[in-house]
C-alpha cells in the first residue's frame, strides 16, 4: 500500500479490511451486526438504553454509571451512522443530567451521573468534552442546526470556548495548560492522560472553533504530536495511563503503567494518519505496540510497566486492547504485524457480560475505522 497522504487531503478513507482480503458484503454486514449488538441487542450485550422518545443514555455496565466518556463515545457512534434520532437522545440526556451551570466547573459536563441523571461527581473529564465538540460540529455538518440545545455547531463552539478560556477571570480552570497546549487529566491539575491527545480532532478545531481560538487548536495539535513520542516508550511503544507534560509517566495512585486508559493512544494514533496522514513515528510506534502482543495470548494480556514488565494483574478489557491494536495498523498496514493484528480482531466477537462497555466503545471505532467509515464530515457549501 502506497504512503497515505490523509483523507483530509485526498477524500479518500482506506479501508483496510478490505486491503487485507474481506470482502465489501461482509465488512459491512459485521458493521451493521455490531452496531445492532451493541444499541439494540439483547441484556448481555448492549450499551444503550432509552429512557423515553428523547432521552437516551450509554451504561458503563462495569460500574454501573454514565460518563461523558461513553455519552460523548455514542454520539461519535452515532453521527458516523447516521442516527439522528439516537443522537439526539443522547445529547438531550446529556445536557439534561450532566451539563453544570455554577460553579467553578460551569460550562463543563459532570463526568459521572446515575442511570436516573443524579450526579455522582462534579468535575469533567476532558476526553468526554473532546468527544463532545467533534461529535456536534459532524452532526451539524451532517445534518444541519436547529433549536437549543441542539443547535449543534453553537454548542460546540461555546463548549471549546470554555475549554480554553475558564480561569481567566477567576472563573475555575481551562482544560487546556495555555501555555504549552497540551489538555490536562482534569482541569485543575497540571499532569495529563497520553489517551487524551487527539490531535486530528484539534485540527479540525482549528477550522471550526471560535475564530479567536483557531490558533489555540492549530497549536494544541502540533503540541501533542511533539508530546506523543515522549510519553511513549521507545521500545514496547507502551504509554502509561497519567504521565506529566514531558512524557515521564506519573505514577499517582499507581496510574503511571499501562492499562486502560492506554489503550486507546494505539487507536489516537491510527486514526491521526488516517485522516491527516502516515508520518514516521506513527508507523514506528505503530508496529512497536502490535509486535509487543504479537505473542500474547488476550487471555493473558496484563498491566505493564511502560518498559513491558508484566504484573499479575489480569486486563479488564482484553478486546478493547485487541481492538485498539488492530486500529493502529492505519499507521503502518504493511507492517509485520498490521495483518495479524487486524486478523485477531476480525475473528474476535463483541464482549458480552458485565465489563463490556469499553470494550465495545473501541470494537466499533475500530470497525469503523479499518474500514474506512470513521468519516469527516465538512460543511455543506453556502453554509
């Protein structure tokens, strides 16, 4: 496979379960079966509930809440399926339960709720208000704005306008560092989550954003493609879940190894070249991270030290992980283990039982993404 300039150039989403031998019929068929599996399949395996004809929320099955992590995650899911009604559900709960309007913390979202909306927490999660302005400005894109709140395109503006200037006026704290760009584990602290960085999502920021803070994005994302190498490691390609601005893991209340949250740099950094193009690094890390499990079994995936060392502690969410590592062959597909990589992804089915949530959030980005339908949706001409 030639060098990939970036769909953001070319127009063109590789699809590369196709490249590696599927066929269009049965690439689609297993999306269309997974996105069924996963909103509207039976008690052990879906993540989506409706409360009402407006009301809708994702159910993080493992702890039994709702974050804006999988609220943000369903709209994604959403938007690039074309679920309009759905998405709005989601939205609507969203603003409805999580939203805060005083505080230090207003303008953000409450990174934990109830099923039934209470708040359980009173501070944000940045990857959750991330997601949320890329999903709105694709669902205005898409489908055009209309009333409060779903006047799609002013939300996310407003959301990314607080994101960067809170704290200005003593007002609490942004969720950006202003001075080095890079996006902060929490607003107020001043350490950052490796997972976090989504840098083909600033540059579309850079485009669509408040025109004052198109700078800002342009530079976040040149800033976290300059962090990224550091907080990998240079030879697992292992991040730590938390690590400080300089990419030395921070090891607070033992966040500073691989686990979880980790899991979804692999897949940052896939879709990053699929959209605005292959670079070195990203096709090195890529196949750093991929030969790292190539011969481990996902029964037997663990927590690690960046350096690889393994604990006895067992992963949460194997498939997750797979799934992660399958998407990072957008980065390199002709590397040694882009194919194989793929391949135990493909032959692995949604998770059913209590820890599916997450799992199941990175199968489908995944499978979207290797097949050339996680899309970019631009402005209508004359909009």
């Amino acid at each position: 496979m030639t060098t990939h300039k970036g769909a953001y150039y070319s127009g063109e989403y590789r699809n590369l379960f196709q490249y590696y031998g599927y066929s269009t019929e049965e690439i689609n068929q297993r999306i269309a079966v997974t996105w069924n599996q996963l909103f509207h399949g039976d008690d052990d395996t879906r993540i989506y509930y409706e409360v009402n004809d407006t009301l809708a929320y994702m159910l993080d099955t493992g702890n039994v809440d709702v974050r804006t992590e999988g609220m943000s995650y369903g709209m994604m899911m959403a938007v690039q399926m074309n679920d309009q009604a759905m998405f709005d559900k989601l939205w609507n709960w969203t603003m409805t339960y999580m939203y805060m309007d005083s505080g230090e913390n207003a303008g953000y979202f409450a990174w934990s709720c109830k099923p039934d909306g209470t708040k359980l927490a009173y501070g944000p999660a940045p990857d959750g208000e991330e997601y949320f302005a890329m999903a709105l400005f694709f669902a205005s894109h898409r489908w055009g704005d209309r009333t409060n709140p779903f006047n799609y395109g002013e939300q996310a503006r407003k959301l990314l306008h607080d994101c960067v200037h809170k704290g200005e006026n003593n007002d609490g704290y942004p969720m950006w560092n202003p001075d080095n760009y890079l996006i902060k584990f929490i607003p107020n602290c001043e350490f950052t989550d490796p997972s976090y960085h989504l840098p083909h999502f600033y540059e579309l920021f850079s485009l669509w954003a408040n025109k004052e803070d198109r700078s800002f994005w342009k530079n976040a994302a040149t800033a976290s493609r300059h962090y990224l190498p550091k907080a990998c490691h240079p030879i697992t390609g292992l991040a730590p879940e938390y690590s400080f601005y300089d990419g030395k893991p921070n090891h607070i209340r033992g966040f500073g190894h691989f686990f979880s949250d980790s899991y979804r740099v692999a897949a940052n950094i896939g879709l990053d070249s699929e959209w605005f193009g292959e670079n070195d690094w990203a096709q090195e890390e890529a196949e750093k991270i991929q030969s790292f499990f190539a011969n481990i079994e996902p029964d037997d995936y663990r927590r690690y030290t960046i350096e690889g060392e393994p604990f006895e502690e067992k992963s949460l969410h194997p498939v997750g992980l797979l799934a992660t590592n399958a998407m990072a062959a957008l980065a390199s597909p002709d590397g040694p283990n882009a194919k194989s990589s793929v391949e135990l992804f493909w032959n692995t089915p949604v998770r059913k039982g209590e820890r599916r949530y997450y799992d199941n959030c990175l199968y489908l980005f995944a499978m979207l993404a290797l097949s050339g339908q996680f899309n970019m949706y631009f402005p209508k001409q004359g909009s």
